[in-house]
C-alpha cells in the first residue's frame, strides 16, 4: 500500500515543527534504510551521512502525518559486508535505502539491489562509473567528472599547471573517475601530472607519499581522498615545501579539515558540493537544527542524506497505483526541493547540480567567485 504521506513542502514547514511532538503518533510505520561506512576509514562521511537522514526522519516525524523509522547499516566500506547489509535492509522492507555514501560501495551492491528490485538514494557516490545507467540508483550530488573538470581549470587560471595526484584507492570507482578526468582537462589546456600515486591502507606513510610526491616539482598537489587523510597529507606535504599549492575535492572539503588541517591547508582550493555558508533560508534553518541535534555544524554528506531522505519521500507521495518509486524518480526534468533550491534528476537518476569554489583563508572556507 501506498503511504499516506502529506504532500506540503517538507524543508521549512518541517524544521519548524520539529519542537512539537506530535499528539498522536500515526499507525502507519514507513521504514527508511541507511546504508553507509560507520567505522574505518570513511567514518567520518558515513555518520554525518546518518545523522543528516536522522535529522530528515525527525523532521518529517514532528509533521505527524506518517511515522518515519530510519534503519541504519554499517557497510564499513566493505564489499562483502556492504552487500550482507544491503540484503538486511532488503529484508526489513525498507521504502527506499539512502545510501551508499562511496562510489567503491555503490558499484558493489548495486546488483543486490537490482535483484531486491530495492531504490538507493545516494547522498555522495559519484562516479561515472554510476552514470547514464537504467538501474535502481539514483543520487543528488553531481557527477565527479563535472568537478573534477572544473577543479582543473581554476588551477590552471591561477598558474598551477603541473600538479600531482594522491589518491585513496579504498574508493576506487570515485577515485578514478575523478582523477581521469582531472587530467584530461589539464592535459587538453597544456598541463601536466607530475605525479600519480595512490593508497590503499589505513597505516600509510604520508611522508614518504609526500617526498615521492614533490619529487616530480609540481606546482599544486590535488589531494583526492577523505578528510583526514587528506589533512595528514597536506601537513606532511607543506612540512617538506611549505610554499606547495593544494587542491582538494568535495570529499574532504568541509569544516573537519579546517580542524585537523589547521595551517597546512591555508591557501588550499576546495571544491565544494554545496556552499556550506550559503544564505538560503531553508539550509540555515537546517543548519541551525543540525547544530542543536548533533553539537557540531554539518557537513556536505549531511546535507545531503537530509536531502535523499526528502527526495525519496516525495517520491513515495507521488507514486500512483502501478508504478515504482523508480519510476517516479525517473521522470527527467522532475524538480525535487533540496535545501538549496531545486534538484533535478535526469532519466538515469543522476542530478545536474552546480559546484562550488572556495580557498582556505584564516581558517574559514572563502567563496571564489567568477
């Protein structure tokens, strides 16, 4: 049966409400899974992941107009195990999963997916490895190619033409979707990669990384990997040439590598999914909300599971008697609300969203505008 589920506007009229309890909790029960890495190496991504798809549940549930259960699964940025918690969330009946959080994640599961004939909403798996596909994924980040591209030309406009890559091969798909396209773009105006090297285990030595790194005289590293690692290799980097120009890309590019960064990523390009100042009304009443919930700002996979929660429900209320919720995503040129105005999804399910540019400046993410 088809939820009943209120059709007004979910992003302010929700957050509004979300300090009135409900008078009477309704019968009806609609499960929402998560699905992303809670411990290891992409820990930090997976639970700002699960505490944005929290938030959206508790939002939606303080509207009391249906019952919202989110069921949570670590995948621990394990292929086997992500496919195990996937078939667990299968079997709990869960609407839609919102999730995976990596690109490595989402290529591993997506056939228990199909075969459970179960949506995934991801918040940030964007490889191309996912795109222009007929299948059940479906996500509301941009795909990395449109970044990476776009990454590469602001740093051959600000002179840094030879660049080396340091890649966290632990996700692959992304990874490499990024990087390839990065130096295409590069290369095809001039430049070159100096560099590339990746890893692929939690005890790496990032100052030997760093030396192999600079050997090559680059002008700029681009750094393509999770927030920590990518903070350990720009401390390690800037120890060896403090002068060394570094780029990072939406993984690690929120307000946790500001903290663990501290000076050594002063001066760093970050390109960013979303503009984490942003002004707009309904993301800094999230914002607001995020803080007293969680005690720390969101980050962009917050932000974003917030949304793939919100997406995937409205999709449910417009579902009509013989159609899938797939179906209904699918619509191309559909307009979803997200917290920063709309979201479209083309006939693949993949969204066409605008990046944005900023540089580390006194510890703070500065806007680059055009």
């Amino acid at each position: 049966m088809t939820p009943r589920i209120h059709r007004r506007p979910l992003l302010l009229a929700g957050l509004a409400a979300l300090g009135l309890a409900a008078c009477q909790r309704p019968a009806e029960t609609v499960r929402i899974g998560f699905l992303g890495g809670l411990s290891g190496s992409v820990a930090e991504l997976g639970v700002n992941g699960r505490n944005g798809a929290l938030l959206a549940v508790e939002t939606l549930n303080a509207q009391g107009d249906a019952h919202y259960e989110l069921r949570v699964e670590d995948d621990q940025q394990d292929d086997d195990k992500a496919r195990a918690a996937l078939r667990a969330l299968a079997a709990q009946q869960v609407a839609f999963v919102v999730g995976p959080m990596t690109s490595s994640v989402a290529v591993a599961v997506l056939p228990v997916a199909e075969q459970a004939r179960l949506v995934l909403i991801s918040p940030t798996a964007t490889s191309d490895e996912l795109s222009g596909r007929a299948d059940p994924f479906f996500r509301v980040a941009a795909g990395a190619a449109i970044g990476a591209r776009q990454l590469a030309d602001l740093m051959l406009a600000q002179g840094q033409q030879r660049v080396a890559v340091l890649m966290d091969r632990r996700n692959r798909a992304y990874v490499e979707s990024f990087a390839q396209a990065f130096g295409e773009r590069l290369r095809h105006a001039g430049g070159t990669i100096s560099a590339e090297l990746g890893f692929d285990s939690s005890s790496n030595d990032f100052t030997a990384l760093a030396s192999a790194l600079l050997a090559g005289r680059p002008q700029a590293v681009l750094l393509v990997a999770g927030v920590g690692d990518s903070a350990l290799a720009a401390q390690q980097l800037r120890r060896l040439q403090p002068g060394i120009g570094l780029a990072v890309t939406p993984w690690a590019a929120n307000t946790r590598l500001l903290q663990l960064g501290a000076h050594a990523v002063e001066g760093c390009l970050a390109l960013q999914a979303l503009d984490l100042e942003s002004s707009a009304p309904a993301y800094r009443l999230f914002r607001q909300r995020y803080r007293e919930r969680f005690g720390d700002d969101p980050g962009t996979p917050a932000v974003q599971s917030y949304e793939a929660v919100t997406v995937g429900v409205a999709a449910l209320a417009q579902r009509a008697p013989g159609r899938s919720l797939g179906q209904v995503l699918s619509e191309p040129g559909k307009h979803w609300s997200g917290l920063y105005g709309d979201i479209v999804l083309d006939g693949f399910g993949d969204a066409a969203r605008p990046l944005h540019v900023a540089r580390v400046h006194d510890g703070r993410f500065v806007a680059l505008r055009p």
